[in-house]
C-alpha cells in the first residue's frame, strides 16, 4: 500500500494518523515512520484495506440521512 492511499484511507474513514495509532496501540511516530519509509506493514494495509471498503460497503447500503447513495 502507497503513503497516499494510507492516507485516503484514513481519509474516508474520518481517522486521523493519531486516531490510527491509537486504535492500533502503536506509537504515533511508529504509523508516520511507516509513511516516510514508504513500509505500511502488510497486516496493517490489509486490515486497513477491509475497514475502508466495509465503510465505503455501509455508505453505500446505508447512506446517511439526507445523502444520495453513489
């Protein structure tokens, strides 16, 4: 996984690198040295992956009230 889809990942989920490294229970600089390095770990790009298209899956199904689904 690219920096840049990390990042719209994050982005879609409304998660914040912060709010990641959390979740993960991992150092804040930890997830930012993965994006400098380029080396998002594979159990991390690929969890990741499956929360942001289960989302995209919700909003979809289930968009939010007032919304149009896509």
């Amino acid at each position: 996984m690219t920096p840049t889809t990390f990042r719209a990942h994050l982005d879609a989920l409304g998660w914040s690198i912060r709010g990641l490294a959390g979740i993960l229970a991992r150092p804040q600089r930890t997830v930012h040295s993965w994006l400098d390095r380029n080396a998002i770990p594979d159990d991390v790009a690929a969890w990741l992956q499956r929360r942001a298209d289960a989302h995209a899956a919700a909003m979809r199904d289930d968009p939010p009230p007032g919304a149009h689904a896509p």
